[in-house]
C-alpha cells in the first residue's frame, strides 16, 4: 500500500504533502456558522493502493473553534478539506460522504491548529506531564519470525488515520478532522482540564457543529463515518455507541455545543483501548502467561485474581459469538478467537505469498499447519509465537498510578486516580484512600461504548469497522472481539477482522475501508 505525495515540501503524520497555497481567505470562529468562503486553495498528490498517483486540488478550512464556549480553542476546532478537483476533473462533494477522522493517540490533547492541510492532525503531550510507565506505542516486541510490514502500518498517533483521510480526500469524500482536549493538559493553577470525559465531550461537540450547518458546510452530514485508532480508536467506538445520549448534555452544555445531533452513521475503529473497567482483566485472560520483554513473568496472583474478574464479566456479558458459535465464557473464547479471527487472518496473509515466502514463513513458524489453503494453530501455540506481552500486571489501573488511564481520570490537581475497586484496594502509593472516587462510575459509563451498547442506545451507528493486530499486546484481543460480537447481536452491519503478524496501529487495508464507506453510505462525490 502506497500513500504519499510527489515534490512534498512537508510532512506530516508522516505522509508527506505537496500543498500550493492559494485563494487564502480569512477565517472566522467567533460564531457557530461556518463560512463556506474562508478556504484556503490546496493541491496535494496522493498515491493509492495500487500505487497509481491523483493530483487533487480541495479547500482546507483550518481551525475552526466549535464550541461558543471553548475551554482551549487551540484543541477544541476542526479542519474541513473538500476535494473539488481529482486528476484535472471537477469534483461535486456536496453529498459525499464525510469521514471525521480523530488523531487522538493515549487519551493525549489532539491538535489541527499547526496543520498546513489534510491530515495535519497530532496527537501531544500538551504541555503537561506523561506520568511514567504511560502506554507508548514504540515498544512493542515483534514475534519470532513475524511478517514483515509491507502495508505501511503505523504507530498509534494518528499515521493510520493520516492513510485515511488522504485516500478518503481522492475519493471525493469531504474530511473533517476534529481536534479535542486530553488528559495531560492543565490551567496556570495546576487543574487537569483534559481528563474523562473532555475528549468525548469534544469530539461530540464537533460532531455537533457539522450537522448543526447542514446546508453550508459541505458533504452529507447524515453519513458521516468516524475513525480512529487506539486510545483515538475507542473514542471513535464511543462516539459510535453512545449517539444523542442524554449523559453528555450537561457537559456539552458548558461549552456551547451546536444545538444539534451528535449521532453519526458509520463507525471506524482501529486496536480500540477500551472498557478500561475490564481492560485488567480481559489482558491477563489474554496474556497472562506472557513473559514481558525483560523475560520475567508478572505477578501469577494479580494475574490470576484478574482473570477470575474477567470471567464472571464474560458470562454477565451474554454474548453470542459470529457466525452462529454460540455463548461466549472464559471457557471458550480462546476457541473463538482462533477459528473466528486468527486462523482466518494467518491463512488471509500465507495465501496471498509466493510459494517460496510461504515455505520460509512456515519453516519459521513450525506451529502452524497448512492444509487444503488454510492455516491452523493452537491459542497456547499463538500466544508463544506473540512473544513477550507489553504491559505489567495490571496493564491499565496500575497500583502505582502509573498508567495513562490512571491520569485519563484524574481530577482538579490530582494527576491519576484508581477507577477499579481491585486498583484502588491494593493501591501501592499512600496516595488512594483504598477506595474508588464516587465520581468515577459516572465517568465509566460516559467513556465505554459497552455501556451504550448494553442499554441498546437508538442513537448508535448501525455500521461499524473494526481492525487489531494479531501481535498488539497493547490491550486484549478479546476488546475488540467482545465490542464486534455485542454490536452483532443487537443486528448491526459489522466488518471485523485481525491483522496477522501486526502491531499496535495496524491499517493495512486502508482502501477497503474508503470503498466500504461509498458501500454503507451510498454516497459519493460527483464527477462534473
């Protein structure tokens, strides 16, 4: 998969762009209208999946606040590209499909304000402090005789969703790329600003602000299609499920959201960090007898007592598996994940390699058997040949406070809480009071698309694209296969595969999302 520009004067997300300004027009965020006139003229060169290069030419509405009310304007705005010329031909956008892609990486401040043009979005620390031990996205370990990454796969800060938009962009679909608020971002006083639930927040206020200037704004704003990846990933996933909730009003209130529907059409959703409640427990039920990379293996008691957590949550799930496998428990999600999603995804990729690749692959990878065109395994083979996990026990409410999401639900000067009764009991910092805050089940909610799937939330998409690596031990597999089987069974359209051999923010069909968004949608820009 091939994704650039020719003659690029300038990269970003690391995708390079050739951008020649021109037509500059001013622009306005004082009010929630949005002036159809203050563009700037772009051109950028875009190479797609069969390598063949577009020179497209689109008008690139940069940082508009909107919100009336923002709490930091340098976050809370979005950039617009629509395309209006592909290859020399007029482009009519003005019912294409609009893709409203996040760059939010780590529950981080996400920021279009620096963009020089589509796909300019960043993921940052915000001028706030990482706590340490915080998820990054450039350690992870590749297993033994992995396949190499020929797709252009990317890190969790935003470069798959750069893929995105610049395909989406050829396509004639119109772009809107929201920035939001994150967890590391504080006042002059020391007050975390960012925490749960201000990226939600924000990312429905923009949501908000598109449909709120129908008829002005270009593109269809009935079909939008939401993407993102990792922490980015699990918003989109939110944002997906929890559509024109009353939950979020009040919030949505104080900082002057449109007055208009946040619910969206599509839902795109690359390694989603979410369910952080049951994160701990559904990654030692995956990678619990994973060594980490040092070759010392996590506390087998936390472990344990984490997956014993993980089971009874599986069987309150009631899930019923794709494809008619039936309930699933504890007991046989390993069965599931392997016949569903793994051996599919290692006989997608064997398939597609030379005879002679394939005979080293399998030379390489002796614990896999290839018979009749199909790949089969064992899940204790596989998660040997994954290798070292990623993360301690627990991976994601640390007792130390360490972890990022301790900090994504942090308060006033308080840099990371506990927001799971297990955390907060066996808290090793002096810091907790044993117990979790009375504010954090509230937060839960707001920021875990399960909960709105749960409560059958009307306003959800009813599409939805999920993607995850087969090596991402950045959370459980089983997030992603849980999110995809509970969309399932309340009847919603669900693409849902894995990725062999790849890691944390994988997109190796990018092209296949931008023509299963002209497929849900059946909307397109018209060629004039």
């Amino acid at each position: 998969m091939g994704i650039g520009a020719t003659a690029g004067v300038a990269a970003v997300g690391g995708i390079a762009l050739s951008a020649n300004a021109s037509d500059s027009k001013s622009s306005s965020s004082d009010s929630l209208v949005f002036d159809p006139d203050a563009y700037t003229k772009l051109t950028t060169t875009v190479t797609d999946t069969d390598d063949k290069d577009h020179t497209v030419v689109y008008h690139f509405w940069k940082a508009i606040t909107y919100v009336a009310k923002p709490v930091d304007a340098t976050y809370q705005s979005l950039n617009v590209s629509v395309p209006v010329e592909i290859d020399g031909k007029a482009v009519d956008a003005t019912n294409a499909p609009i893709l409203f892609a996040n760059s939010v990486g780590g529950y981080m401040p996400s920021s279009v304000s620096d963009a020089t043009g589509v796909g300019g979005g960043s993921a940052s620390a915000g001028g706030g402090t990482m706590p340490s031990g915080a998820p990054s996205s450039s350690s992870s370990a590749a297993p033994s005789g992995a396949a190499s990454n020929a797709t252009g796969a990317t890190n969790a800060t935003g470069g798959a969703m750069n893929t995105n938009q610049l395909l989406a962009l050829a396509a004639g679909y119109v772009v809107v790329e929201p920035g939001a608020r994150g967890r590391t971002l504080k006042n002059s006083s020391g007050e975390y600003y960012g925490t749960a639930p201000a990226a939600i927040v924000d990312l429905k206020a923009a949501v908000r602000y598109v449909k709120s200037n129908k008829g002005r704004i270009p593109g269809d704003v009935e079909r939008i299609v939401s993407a993102g990846t990792s922490a980015g990933g699990a918003l989109s996933s939110l944002l997906g499920a929890s559509g024109d909730s009353p939950l979020y009003d009040k919030y949505l209130k104080e900082i002057g959201a449109a007055d208009a529907s946040d619910a969206i059409f599509a839902t795109g959703a690359w390694c989603p960090i979410t369910d952080l409640e049951h994160a701990d427990g559904a990654y030692e039920w995956n990678w619990g007898a994973n060594d980490l990379s040092t070759g010392k293996q996590v506390d087998q008691t936390v472990s344990k007592a984490l997956q014993a957590q993980f089971a009874e949550y599986q069987a309150g799930l009631k899930l019923r598996g794709l494809g008619g496998f039936g309930p699933l428990t504890a007991r046989n999600l390993d069965e599931y994940m392997v016949k569903q999603y793994l051996e599919p995804s290692a006989t997608t990729y064997l398939a597609a390699l030379s005879d002679s690749a394939r005979e080293t692959y399998l030379k390489a990878n002796t614990f896999i058997t290839w018979s009749g065109g199909k790949a089969t395994f064992t899940w204790a083979d596989f998660l040997t040949h994954v290798g070292a996990r990623k993360k301690d026990t627990p991976a994601f409410d640390a007792f130390d406070l360490s972890a990022g999401e301790n900090n994504e639900f942090g308060a006033g000067t308080t840099l990371a809480r506990h927001f799971t009764a297990y955390g907060a009991k066996n808290d090793s910092t002096g810091l907790s009071s044993k117990r979790v805050a009375s504010d954090i089940p509230a937060k839960l909610d707001l920021m875990n698309p399960m909960y709105h799937i749960a409560k059958k939330n009307e306003g959800r998409s009813k599409h939805w694209w999920i993607r995850l690596g087969t090596s991402d031990s950045d959370t459980a597999l089983t997030v992603s296969a849980n999110l995809a089987a509970a969309l399932d069974n309340l009847g919603d359209d669900v693409n849902h595969l894995y990725y062999w051999d790849q890691p944390h923010g994988a997109n190796t069909d990018p092209g296949d999302f931008i023509t299963w968004i002209a497929q849900v949608t059946g909307r397109k820009a018209k060629r004039k």
